[in-house]
C-alpha cells in the first residue's frame, strides 16, 4: 500500500502523507463511530484542511476529537 500511496501522489503531484497509520486509524474511527460512507469523504475534507499547510498530526487529533463529540451526542435519526 505505501508504494500505492507514494505512485498516486507523484502523479497528483502532491507529497505523500506523513504519517499512513494515523490516517488508516482516523478512517476506521469515523467508519466505525460515524458512518461507512462518511470516512473517505472525510479524509477529502482533511486532506483540503492539510493542503492549507494545517499539520496533519494535529488534524488527525481533531478528527479524532470531533468523533468522540459525535458519539456523545445523540445522531439518531439523522440521514446518512
């Protein structure tokens, strides 16, 4: 996978995330904890916020922030 994620950035033309783990972690907890289809729309979201020069080990503490929020406050009924 690393090798994936190095090619696509190098033909996008953008570095290859820092750290592959912490992404892959904050994907599961919002997959888990939010939705399935809410965490690669996330991680777009996050990727806009790191191409703004946010560093993405402090985005991904945010992340993580919003979805512990999330999983106190009652969603239900909410459309997916």
């Amino acid at each position: 996978m690393s090798l994936w994620i190095t090619q696509l950035a190098a033909e996008l033309g953008v570095d290859p995330p820092v750290e592959i783990a912490d992404l892959l972690d904050a994907t599961r907890n919002i997959a888990h904890n939010v939705s399935r289809p809410a965490a690669p729309l996330s991680l777009y979201v996050l990727g806009l916020a790191a191409a703004s020069g946010v560093d993405q080990a402090e985005l991904v503490a945010r992340v993580d922030a919003l979805v512990e929020k999330w999983q106190r406050d009652d969603h239900s009924g909410i459309d997916e």
